[in-house]
C-alpha cells in the first residue's frame, strides 16, 4: 500500500487516484502516496529529537499535533528514552503530520509489553474513532483486531479468507483457519445428511455430533467454548443434541470464568460453576451443546 | 593442561608479541634526546615534507570522501547482478603490494602510459608532480575508506529509509537526512584510517610520483632519504608521525564507541569485509 514493496500484479487505488496499476505500468513512489505509516518498532529516527521526528513530513503542524496527542512535554526528547507507548504516540504523530488520505499501522501493539497493551490500546481506538481517517491494521492478534476494526480480513498464505465483522468471522467461519483464529474449537470428522434436514458428523476423535448446517464429506464442526456446557451426567431431558462424554483434562481460570478441556473440546463456565460441579482433571463430566450452535466448514482431504 | 600453566602461557605470548610491537616505537623516541629531535623538526627537509604531505593528504582525502561516499552508499543500499565483484575489485588496492600500486599508475596515467596521451594534449602532465602523489595516496586509501562506509551504511536500519520515504523524503533527502546523519559515526571512522593510511604511503609514492624534496616528498620518504644523511632528522619526523597515527587511531576508538547509538537490524548483505 505504502509503495515500499511492489507486487507483481493488482491495482492498487484510493477513490479514483490509481497508486499503483500491474498492468498499465503505474507505480507511484512511496514519498507521493498520501498514506501515514505507522511501523512495528515505530521507526523514529534516533538522531533527532520527538518534535524533529514529528516535524520531519513538513507541514508545520507539529507542535499541534504534539499538543493532540499529549506528548507535547516530550518534544526535546530522544527517541531511546521513551516508553513503548510514549514511541507509538510520537510515530502516530509523525505519520499524521503530512494530513494523509490513509493510515497504515503495522501491528501497532506488538513491541509493547503485555502490561501496556491493553492500556494503549484502548487509547489506540479512541484515537482512530476521532481521525475518522480510513485506516489499514495489520496484527496477528485477533482480539487486537476486534478491539480496534471495524471490518476484520483474515489472510493465510497471500489469500483472503474473509472480510467482514467479528462478529461474522465468530459465528460463520468460511475457513477451518478462521475458526481456530477465532478461538472456536474444531472438530475434523466426516458429515452425511440425516433426518429432519439435520447432518450428523462422525467425529475422528470419536463420537457423533448433529448439526443444523448442510454438510457432506470431510468437515469440521466449529463451536465456541461459551456455547458449551459440563454437567456430571447426560440427560436426555433438554434440547442440545449432542452430548460428548470425556474425562476433564484441565482447568484454566481466565477472570471469572474456567476454561475445561474435555477430550478435543474446550468449554468455558463460570468459575462459581466450575466450584459447585467440583470440577478437577481427572473427573468424569458430559459435554454438551446444541445442533444449532454446531457450525460446518469444509476441510481439505 | 594445568589451568595456571594455560593461563601463564597465553600471558607469555601477549607479553613477547607486545614488547616486539612497542620496542620499536619507543626506540624512536629513546635514541635521541626531545631536544634534538624538535630542533630537527624545524629543518627546510621536514618542513618541506611536512607541507608537501598535509597539502596533498587533505586533497586525497576530499576526493575519496566526494566519491566514496555515494559510491558506498549505492553499494550498500541496492542488489543488483556484479556486486560482488565490484565490491572486491575496490577492495584490490589493499592487498596489492604498494609497489606494484606504483607501477600501475605510471603505465596508467604516465607520460608513456595509457592515458599519457590523453593527458599530454590536455596539457596534464601528472607523473613525478604533485598531482602524482595525490593520485597515489588516493589508490591506496581509498579502499580503507569504502569498505567501512559501506558497512557504516549496512548498520543503518532500512526502515529508517522506509520510514523517510513514506514522510515524503525522495531518494535524494533521504540520503542527505537519514543516511548521512545515522552512518556518521562509522563515515568519520573510516574517514580517519583512511587518512591514517595516507599519511604513510611510500611505495606508490616514490614509483609514480619520484622524491623531489618541496614537491613531491612526503613524510614518509624524507625519511627514507634523510635516514642514511642524518638519522637524526629521520627519527624526528619518525617520532611526529608515531604521534599522529596514535593521535587518529585513539580518535577512531572514541568515535566508534560512541557510534551504537543507532537501532540496528541484520544487515541486509553480507558484510563486506
């Protein structure tokens, strides 16, 4: 996007000003794309001061936007004494000073330690909420890109699995890869249709599931921990279909809540729950959830 | 083997390889007393020297700076088919004897030479003159000059570049604003052993440009010519030179030790050198 790598074929265009065109030979440099680049490491220049880093574009609106971003007491100083999150203001800064029609930030969170993050990444979507400027985040961390996007494109090997909300990319995964990124579990097994417009999925790791989906061949069942449930005995008294018995392997707290592996599955209850069942490795447990929450993506043979 | 013995062992060579480095050097300065040495410092033969020398090391060090410095930067900055061999045919004048360096000019640019021709029209004589020195200093410097910008360049993290140019900086200015200024450290440095190595050229020297004292006669070869006539004279200009070769080397340590103030990443080419 930013012209600093060149694809072998495409177009590249915002609105109808083309930067970049494979098969008429366009190619814009990068010093006259409109773009504000945000790098992994922030990139400041070590030599010169933040105010010199965040006038660098030109434009005469650094001290402004020193100001806008509250930084404006740091303005004589060097880039190597600054925290994480004081560096990703100042290339925020930097990148916005040339008023760019596009902001592209490169895994904006990923050079700061864990204790930061979330901090800064509150401030980060507060930030692009404000802009209102069209803005491209690449990260490997899905819950960064639910936090800050509005729109979510998963890529695997150069293709583009899906586009579209989080919600969407959660409940309709296209792509057993999608379903793991998402923190579904997935179930490989085989699926054949059965009665009353259910399919029923063998699964590899044994046991039998129904699902709601259309489904044939090889598949795997997507569904996410806090649709499944743990009791201590099956009943057949309720309406989930499936019910999957298993030992429980381990017990993971996270807040609130207990994430428990049962076999190939991963459920997430409460933790007051997860007291009241005694729940410990070892134990016997049933798990279980609904054929509507049983979601089908094709897998490859 | 006894740890103290292997220790004591190691102590001993550094001792021997020290003491046969630095006897030399302090003999210079003991076999005659400061008081003659300054005396002859101030004779017409180390003045003359002394001149000859700074006027035609300063111009040699001008040009490899004006040519190297792009030249390594293009260099170390784009990939492109024959690098290599480019990269090691600057490199040839380091381990071409400097005699050798001599006669090469001479065929080159002599008066009988390949371009001798050439330059005579033009009215250019170059062999045994001034410019001859300059010329010679040039050839054996200035690989010593190339090779460290090169690496200088190397050492700067390409994202800076990346950086400049997604802030509108063309090729040009981010040359002159990101390049320059965070290569700067290692520039200096080979700038100063560059100019160290200058200082002490003899064999190309007196090949291609002769020892006409005022002229042509550096440092190094008044020595060599005063050396049998008046040793005193040559442990003079000798000892000066001990000082400024010492003088640059501690320069190049300070500055080299100040330069890692840059983020860098792994190179983006092997290193040359």
């Amino acid at each position: 996007m930013a012209g600093l790598a060149r694809p072998d074929a495409g177009r590249i265009r915002l609105g109808d000003d083309v930067w970049f065109d494979a098969s008429r030979g366009v190619n814009r440099p990068p010093e006259e794309r409109p773009v504000g680049y945000v790098f992994q490491d922030y990139a400041l220049f070590p030599h010169l001061r933040v105010r010199a880093n965040v006038a660098f574009g030109g434009n005469g609106r650094a001290d402004d936007l020193l100001e806008r971003f509250a930084i404006a007491h740091l303005a004589r100083a060097r880039p190597r004494d600054l925290s994480g999150g004081e560096r990703q203001r100042v290339g925020l800064a930097r990148a916005l000073a040339r008023d760019p029609d596009v902001l592209l930030l490169d895994e904006p969170l990923s050079a700061l330690d864990a204790h930061t993050r979330s901090s800064v990444r509150l401030e980060l979507r507060e930030v692009l909420r404000e802009l209102a400027l069209p803005a491209l985040l690449v990260t490997h961390d899905f819950e960064d890109a639910v936090v800050l996007a509005d729109r979510i494109g998963v890529l695997l090997d150069g293709r583009l699995l899906q586009l579209g909300s989080a919600a969407e990319l959660v409940d309709s995964p296209a792509d057993p890869f999608v379903a793991s990124l998402t923190g579904g579990n997935l179930l490989p097994g085989h699926a054949r249709p059965v009665a009353n417009g259910l399919t029923a999925v063998v699964l590899e790791a044994g046991g039998t599931v129904l699902s709601t989906e259309a489904g044939s061949g090889r598949v795997g069942v997507v569904v996410q921990p806090w649709e499944v449930t743990i009791a201590r005995t099956a009943t057949s008294d309720e309406s989930a279909l499936n019910h999957l018995p298993g030992v429980v392997a381990s017990l993971f707290p996270v807040g609130n809540r207990v994430r428990v592996r049962v076999g190939p599955l991963t459920a997430e209850v409460t933790a007051a729950s997860a007291d009241r069942l005694e729940l410990a490795p070892g134990e016997p447990v049933v798990a279980s959830f609904k054929a509507t929450a049983a979601r089908l993506v094709p897998l490859r043979d | 083997m006894r740890r103290f013995a292997f220790t004591a062992l190691l102590a001993l060579a550094l001792t021997v390889t020290a003491a046969f480095l630095l006897l030399p050097v302090l003999a210079i300065f003991l076999e005659v007393s400061p008081g003659r040495l300054l005396d002859q410092l101030g004779s017409e033969v180390a003045l003359d020297a002394a001149r000859v020398t700074l006027k035609t090391n300063a111009i040699a060090l001008g040009l490899i700076v004006l040519f190297g410095t792009p030249s390594a930067y293009l260099l170390a900055t784009r990939r492109f088919r024959g690098r290599a061999l480019v990269v090691t045919l600057l490199e040839l004048p380091l381990v071409l004897p400097p005699a050798v360096a001599g006669i090469g000019l001479l065929v080159a640019f002599g008066r009988q030479g390949l371009l001798g021709g050439t330059l005579d029209a033009a009215g250019v004589s170059v062999g045994f003159t001034q410019l001859a020195v300059v010329c010679a200093v040039t050839f054996v410097a200035s690989p010593f000059y190339v090779r460290t910008a090169i690496a200088a360049f190397e050492s700067v993290d390409e994202t800076m570049f990346d950086a400049a140019r997604t802030l509108g900086a063309g090729p040009a200015r981010t040359f002159v604003r990101v390049a320059l200024p965070l290569a700067g450290g290692g520039l200096s440095a080979g700038a100063a052993m560059a100019f160290a190595r200058g200082l002490g050229e003899f064999g190309a020297t007196i090949m291609f440009a002769g020892s006409l004292q005022g002229v042509t006669q550096t440092v190094s070869l008044a020595i060599y010519q005063e050396f049998d006539v008046n040793l005193d004279a040559a442990l003079a200009i000798s000892a000066l030179l001990v000082l400024v070769s010492g003088a640059i080397l501690l320069s190049v340590k300070v500055v080299s030790a100040r330069a890692p103030s840059v983020w860098t990443s792994p190179p983006r080419f092997a290193r040359s050198g």
